[in-house]
C-alpha cells in the first residue's frame, strides 16, 4: 500500500503543469544539467546500427542527386525558353522592318563608307 501511494505521488509531481516564468518567456523550455543531456557514448556501434546507417546515408546521396538532377532539368527548361523568345522576337523584329531593296548595284560602288556599314544583307 505504502508502494502505491509513492508511486501516485511521484505521477502527480510529473503531471503538474510548468508555471509561468518570472521573465514572461513562456516559449523558453526548462534547463536540464550537462550531465542529463549528454549520455555516455558507447565505444562500438553495433553491426545493425552501422549497417542502418549506411543504409540512411545511401538514400540521403540518392535523394540529394535527384534534387540537384531536377533543378538542373528547371534551370535547363528556363534557359530554352528564354533562347527561344529572343529567337522569336527577333524574327519577329526583321519582319516589322521597313527595309530598301537596291537593284542597282552599280549604287553600292559609289557609296560611303557610313554608307556602306548601314548596308545588310538578306
């Protein structure tokens, strides 16, 4: 009987609800001693945990390539869009141009220099 009231006890000391701190940072959690957060490290992983580990470490590799593999594919996708809306439109300037055609050539003989950097062939 004695047990049991101890035990009850100890349950209702661990059921009862943190106070509000004096500071008025209630987000801030309770301190613990640097000897109950740190547990002692044991000096050899077991095979399983070794084994689970790599297995972890592999498909984190494998996922991190996938990611990179898929912005690259984005980046790729934009760039083409990019390059293909400046081909258009400057196909699409040529055909708005207003443009001189010179049938006599014998013109092009006697024309300036200024002149003749103006000239484009089509």
């Amino acid at each position: 009987m004695a047990a049991t009231a101890v035990e009850n006890t100890g349950q209702k000391l661990k059921s009862i609800p943190r106070g509000r701190p004096k500071s008025g940072r209630v987000w801030k959690s309770e301190k613990q001693r640097k000897s109950a957060v740190i547990g002692v490290q044991p000096l050899h992983t077991s095979w399983k945990k070794k084994q689970q580990d790599r297995m972890e470490h592999k498909l984190m590799k494998v996922y991190e390539r996938e990611l990179k593999e898929e912005a690259k594919k984005k980046k790729e996708e934009k760039w083409k869009r990019i390059k293909e809306r400046r081909k258009k439109k400057e196909d699409n300037e040529k055909k708005s141009e207003v443009v001189q055609v010179i049938k006599n050539t014998a013109k092009i003989k006697r024309m300036k220099k200024k002149q003749l950097r103006r000239i484009e062939t089509r």
